[in-house]
C-alpha cells in the first residue's frame, strides 16, 4: 500500500514538474521562481520543523549563494558547474562560522544573533562596491546559452531543485532526522541518550545553510544578478512565512507554500498595489484560523513530522 | 573623513556628541516602549516601528490642520501620541489577546503582519510620498554651540529624552502601577495568581509602549522624512538597542540607545561607508559575549 | 564502578551537596534515600553532567568524568532516567527508544540510510523487555503515566549501560506497577550483569531490593551500610521519624 502510494507520488511529482513546460513563458518563469523559493523553504524547515531552531537570518546564505555563482561566473573563468556548485559550498562554510556562534544561544537570543549575522552580510553586500557592485548589485551574470530560455532554464532549475529536495529528504528520513526530532522534543533528553545536541544543531543549520546558498545561486542565474536585497532580512521573514504557510509538519510543506505565496502574490499584485495588507491578512488568518498550515488542513493532527511512524 | 585639524576640535566633537545624543533620545523613546512591551508581556513588538510612523504621519496631518498656529505642533504631539496609544490598546486587545498562550514565534508573526497591515494602511491614508512636518516656531532656530549651529529642536528633545526616563521611572518605582509592572517583569504567571487583572495589565502596558512609540514617530516628523518604510527602518534599529541595552530593562534600553547613537554619530563621521555595519557587528558582539545585554538581567543562555 | 569523592554543589546561597562522597561496586543494587530536598537529584545531576560540582571528583570505570558533558558520560557507559517521565513526547515508542538505540551505535549522524528499520531488533528486543511491545506505533505523549514511567526505562536501557542511575523509578506508580517494574529491573539488572543505583521514595522498594543503603540528609551522607544497619541506625530514625517522610518500612 505504502510503495503504491509512493509510486503515485513520484508520477504525480514528475507531471508537475514538466507541466509549467506546456504553459505560457509568463507562467514558466513564475514555476521556476517557486521551485527555487521552494527549495529554499524545504531547506529552512529542517532548522524549523524539524529542529526546532527559529533562524531570522537564512537570508544570509542565500544572499552568499547568490553573489558566489554571481562573482565566479562572472568575474573568473570557472566553468558553470563549478560555479553552481561553489555557492552552497561558500554558503556553508558561512554557515558553520555563524552557526557556532549562534548554536551557542537558545531561542529569543539565538534567533536575534542569526538576524545580526544576516544583516551584518546584507550591509557588507551593499556597500562594499569593489566586491559586490554596492546597491547596485551585481548585473549582467553570464549564464551558458544552452539554459538562456526560459523553459530550458527552468528545467534545469527543476533538476537542480529536485536533486538537493531528495538528498535532503534522505537525510530527514535518516537517523541524522530521527536525532533532530528527538532533539526538539526534548534537547535534555536527548542529551543524556548520548546524542551531542550541539553538534546535532550546528550540522543541521550548515546543511539548511548550504541549500539556502544553492537556491540563491538559482537565483542569481535566473535574473542574472545578485542584490543586497538577497540577504535582507525581509527574504529571511518570505521564506519563514513560506514554510508556516504550507506547513513546517509536512517534508514539502513548505515548498507548497512557496508555491500559493508566490502564486498569490503574482495574483494580487495584477490588480492592486496592496500586496502587504492582503500578506498581512493571510498571516493573521494562519496563526488565528489554521496554525499548522495548509498541509495539516489535508493531512490533520498528526503525531510528528514527516518520518514519524513506528511499530 | 574629515581632516584631521576638524576632528580633533573639542567643539567639533562636542557637537557630534550632542547629534549622537539627540539621536540616542529619539531610539531611547521608541526602544522603551518596545522594551516596556517585552519586559512584561514577553512579546518582541514587530510592530512598534508602525506605531512610530503612525505617530509621525498623525502628528503631520493634526499639525497641517492648525497651520499658523503656534500651538500647532503640541497639539498634534500630544494628540497624534495619544491617538497611537488608543490604537496600541485595541490592537494589543485584539490580536495579541488570543495568542498570549501560543509560542512565542506565533506572537511575533503577529506582530510582523500589523506591520503589514499598518503599513499598507498609511500608504492607503497619506499616499507613498515623502512628507515632512515642520518644527514650531520658539524652537526653529539654533543655538551657538562651541561656535557651531545647534538647532534649537535638538536641544529639545535632547532634554524631552531624560524628563521621559524619569517619568517612567517614577511610573514605574512610586505608582501601583509599576509596581504591578515590575512584578509582572520578573514574573508573569505569579502576578496572575495573585489575582492582578493580567489582560488588563498587559493592555496598559502595551499602551504605554504605544503611547512612547507615537511620541517618539510626532517629536521625529518635523526633522525627518515621513514616508512608508519608515517603520522598517526604525524597528531595527530598535531591537538592537534593546539586545545592546539588555532586553526588558529601561536603564539598559537608554544606555543602549546612547551607545548607538554615538556609535552612529560617529561611525558615520570616521567611515562614512561602512557605518552602518557597526551597529549590526555591535549587536553581534553583544549577543555572543553577553546575551543579556549590557544592564539585562543574567540569563541561562 | 564509580567513586564521587567530596562532591559539593550550591546555588546560590543553599548549599546543596556538601562533601558527598560514595563508591558503587559493579554488580550491585544500591540506593540512596533521604528526605525531599535532601540533594539526591542534584547528586544525580552532578554524577551525569548536568551539573559540575564546585568541588570534589566523580570517577567512572576507574577515568574520571567530573565536569564532562552528559552527552560523553552517557557515551561512556552511564545512562540515567528521570524522576518525571522525560521521553519524546511526539515520536512513537518505537521511535523513542530507537533514538537510544541509533545514539549508541553511533549512528545518530547518518545521513543517508532510512532509518526506519535500523536498530529495530534492538529497539523491539527492549520494548518487550518493558512490556510494550504491543504500543510500538502509538505517540508516547498519549500513553499512561506507569507506561510512559516503562518507556523512560526502556530508553535507558536501549544505551546498553555499565551502570544505570534510576531516579525514582517508582514514583507515582500504583502497588502492582510498582511490583512488576521493580522484578523487571532486578531482572535485567542480574541478566546484563548491571549495576544500579537509584533514588526512591518507597521504602519497601528500597528494602528489598538495595544492597547498600546510602541515606542523604541536607546535603550530606548520613549513613551508609546494609538494609539492616540502616534499619537500625538511630539518627536515620530520628531524621525520617522526626520530619515524618517515611511511608512504609518493612520491619
């Protein structure tokens, strides 16, 4: 029953993702806008969801990722792959810097340090001319003609996107997630089963830091720049916003709600300026109405998050 | 970076403390409030930079209606402050009421989306242009400063700053008042049990906190701009006076905001570019070293 | 086994532990009693790595353990359960011992392997050891307090410890759960050849099962000795009689 189910999921996944192929450039290009944030919300519900670790500051990768491809690509001969495949790597040294420091802390604290981290990036991105082109960021990336339209870029971004999703979701079904989940119910507990919490903690945010960098070098190839805007703590809040949205209980939860965010987004903005009125009210009616996100609507109270069976 | 011969002007450098100074009052104003807000009810105030702007953008307006007055501008302080504490009740009563039991994190993103709301709200009222108000008339001008133009407003609110503090603190250290709210700071659930009306506590509070981010956004319209994506700026800018300051202490909120503000005053005037990394890197240092801040209670981090 | 030499601990003003010092021979069944407030879980606690004594040793297998995380203690051999149920509430039973089980065999960082089925043997081996075999599947929040107290024991064991530190394995249970936990730890106690020592409340439990009496008094020891000198010692008559905490002695 179960491997039936799955088969189905993969079938079903595999349509979805080649559908925005047969659509309108219009709606190719907003698809490959959500697997990218998708992505990238996957990758910070591993610190939510299944850490238990409130970060304010995952911009930070995101934006290092993004000015890493950028600056390669751009600057230096490096091959495209090479390039593609620098920016999560750069982003997760950043990440184990800060992470140490950050780990360190508990709750309210922690989460203000991450803040501090991102923005110490966001300001050294937007003024730092020589390196990063200041507030006027980075233009003119170069990408290989063979993914300069916009389908063929998408399916790259597809690919690329889909790869990371799975090897994060071997990882969350492995028993590095099985600690993480036993680390947010109980750290203390979980201490003194021998786990070392610590390390636990910073080896997840490093990971959640390097997707965060990958999708932000997506990113950066799909509008062939990086900004400062990139690390601003206003993405951090998008992608927190993204993953309660869909769900932080659900391993794709948060993908979907990168999908309705953007989607909605794309929707409103066609017919009013006030886009952070009606964001605002969707806010209030997640937290008051259905906290637990879209996701749990459809899957209901379930004991943990995905991964958590037995018996 | 200014010669060499400018810098090392005591009079140059006094008057670059004072602008750090008058700039540490405006932070302290709004950060108290927000300070007030965490101490007690435990909620990081997302929204506290809306009310600041709410407080500008209603001070701009009462203020346009006396025109030629020259009450104009009190008025439309005391006012537009008052009104901001009005709405910081209803709000807190609201929307923060139904979740004090939630995790923190829900509170927050409350918060964060009144700050959605506010925003659109004035950009729907007052339009996305730039305004700005003007300062009454007796304190217009400047003042001889060690041979430098101070203006006359500064010295305003550079002696509004520290009548403030002392109001709260004798708020908060002769009423009951304060008592209750010093209470309530060191331990929320006992002053519950010992049968204070807590909603209605809270409620004050936030409305205090309110009423001080309204005065801090009405003192701030006449020499800032006042425009949408001023409430972005300033809330920043506040938490990290709190983190600096110590989170929920008021002595700490206006050591905090007098270490910014000189750390801004200056760190503009040495390193123009890289200014505005100093108080992130400051916020950092602090958090790593001494999480509580500076004149925060010492917690288990 | 484990020599604490001189251990002292205070907060603040109140002076917890105060040159406490005790040695536990492998292979025995031992307790340490003494009023509420006595200082036996911040014994526990110091002996763990939960806390770090301002003073004193704590020595495990002849290395020495004072001041170490719990983390590497628990590593080393010494696993302790707790006094309220400390489980993971929103996982399953299976899962929840699972994670012991994946921790010991240093497999808490894999990455990649589903870890659905690793370490089930084990896992299940100990849940029928305890008796709930038949909850694998349910969340573990929902389970009765007797059963939840079960599985804290069951975490505990899945680390396969040297010496198992028990702090108020009885407490709140009623008679008959009380009887059936305390012949399922002198069971496996004496089939993997453990040594315990725990803390309780339950006289009777103490009684009978302890070889070694230690008796914990405001910070310090007492008394030490068998069942029957503790019995008959006259000032740990006076200190239970007298602050009237002792519930049942076997005469």
């Amino acid at each position: 029953m179960a491997d039936r189910g799955r088969a189905a999921g993969w079938v079903l996944g595999a349509v979805l993702l080649a559908l925005p192929l047969a659509l309108p450039q219009f709606y190719v290009l907003l698809a490959t806008e959500m697997l990218i944030m998708g992505l990238f919300a996957v990758g910070f519900n591993l610190l939510l969801g299944y850490g238990g670790m409130v970060s304010f500051g995952q911009a930070a990768f995101y934006g290092v990722g993004a000015y890493t491809c950028g600056l390669l690509l751009k600057k230096t001969g490096l091959p495209f792959p090479a390039a593609v495949l620098a920016a999560p790597l750069v982003a997760a040294l950043f990440a184990l810097v800060f992470g140490f420091f950050c780990i360190r802390l508990t709750r309210i604290y922690f989460s203000m340090l991450t803040l501090a981290f991102s923005q110490i990036v966001w300001a050294t991105a937007h003024k730092w001319y020589a390196l990063t082109g200041g507030d006027n960021g980075l233009i003119g990336v170069p990408i290989p003609v063979a993914l300069s339209g916009p389908r063929a870029f998408y399916l790259f971004t597809a690919v690329v996107a889909a790869g990371a999703t799975w090897g994060l979701w071997r990882a969350v079904n492995a028993p590095f997630g099985r600690t993480l989940l036993a680390i947010r119910e109980n750290a203390e507990r979980a201490e003194f089963v021998g786990i070392h919490v610590r390390r636990a903690q910073l080896t997840a945010f490093v990971l959640s830091g390097g997707v965060a960098g990958l999708a932000g070098a997506l990113f950066a190839l799909f509008t062939r720049g990086a900004f400062p805007e990139y690390a601003f703590w206003t993405k951090s809040a998008e992608v927190l916003l993204m993953t309660l949205l869909g769900g932080p209980h659900v391993f794709l939860g948060p993908a979907l709600g990168a999908g309705l965010l953007i989607l909605l987004n794309s929707v409103v903005t066609s017919f009013t300026e006030y886009w952070p009125v009606v964001l605002g009210a969707i806010l209030l009616a997640l937290i008051y109405l259905f906290p637990g996100g879209v996701t749990r609507l459809f899957v209901g109270r379930s004991a943990a998050p995905a991964g958590g069976e037995g018996g | 970076m200014p010669d060499l011969g400018t810098f090392l002007d005591p009079g140059f450098l006094a008057v670059q403390c004072l602008n750090g100074l008058t700039q540490a009052m405006f932070l302290f104003l709004i950060a108290s409030g927000l300070s007030l807000i965490f101490g007690v009810l435990g909620v990081l105030n997302f929204a506290h930079g809306s009310l600041y702007m709410l407080g500008a953008y209603l001070s701009y307006t009462i203020a346009a209606h006396f025109v030629g007055s020259p009450a104009a501008f009190w008025v439309a302080l005391v006012v537009g402050s008052l009104a901001v504490a009005v709405v910081g009740g209803l709000v807190e009563a609201v929307f923060l009421r139904p979740v004090y039991r939630r995790e923190e994190l829900e509170q927050l993103l409350v918060t964060y989306a009144l700050v959605l709301i506010i925003s659109d709200a004035v950009k729907f009222v007052w339009g996305p242009d730039n305004r700005s108000g003007s300062r009454p008339a007796i304190l217009a001008g400047s003042v001889e400063i060690a041979g430098r133009a101070f203006p006359t407003y500064n010295l305003f609110v550079l002696a509004l700053g520290p009548l403030v503090a002392l109001g709260l603190w004798l708020l908060l250290s002769r009423t009951q008042f304060g008592r209750l709210v010093r209470a309530a700071a060191n331990d929320r659930e006992m002053v519950g049990v010992v049968g204070t009306d807590v909603s209605r506590l809270f409620t004050g509070v936030f409305t205090l906190g309110a009423w001080l981010g309204g005065l801090g956004g009405g003192l701030a319209a006449p020499v800032g701009a006042i425009f949408p994506g001023m409430d972005v700026e300033v809330i920043v800018e506040s938490f990290i006076v709190v983190v600096v300051g110590g989170m929920g202490s008021l002595s700490g909120t206006l050591l905090g905001a007098i270490v910014i503000g000189q750390l801004n005053a200056f760190g503009i005037l040495l390193f123009p570019r890289f200014a505005i990394v100093f108080v992130y890197v400051l916020m950092a240092v602090v958090l790593v070293a001494r999480p509580w801040g500076l004149l925060g209670k010492p917690v288990t981090r | 086994m484990l020599a604490v030499e001189g251990i002292s601990r205070a907060f603040g003003g109140f002076q917890a532990l105060s040159g406490v010092s005790l040695r536990v021979e492998p292979g025995e069944i031992s307790a340490v009693i003494g009023p509420n407030g006595a200082g036996k879980s911040t014994l526990f606690n110091v002996i763990t790595g939960h806390l770090v004594p301002d003073s004193g040793r704590v020595t495990f297998q002849g290395r020495e353990i004072t001041g170490l995380p719990p983390h590497t203690i628990c590593r080393l051999g010494v696993a302790r359960s707790f006094q309220r149920t400390n489980i993971f509430p929103r996982l399953t039973v299976f899962e929840n011992v699972q994670t012991a089980v994946l921790s010991h065999e240093r497999r808490a960082f894999g990455l990649w392997t589903p870890a659905r089925n690793l370490g089930r043997a084990r896992a299940m081996a100990v849940l029928e050891d305890v008796g709930l075999a038949h909850r694998a599947g349910e969340p573990s929040g929902s389970l009765s307090y007797g059963d939840q107290k079960q599985l804290e024991l069951g975490i505990t064991l899945a680390l396969d410890p040297a010496l198992l530190l028990l702090d108020e394995p009885t407490a709140g249970m009623s008679p008959q759960e009380t009887r059936t936990s305390v012949a399922l730890i002198e069971r496996i106690a004496r089939n993997r050849r453990l040594t315990v020592l725990f803390t309780e409340h339950d006289m009777s439990v103490v009684f009978s099962v302890a070889r070694r009496i230690r008796v914990l008094h405001q910070g310090r020891i007492l008394a030490e000795g068998t069942p029957d000198e503790i019995r008959r010692n006259d000032e740990v008559k006076r200190v239970y009689l007298g602050e009237g905490a002792i519930r049942r002695l076997r005469a």
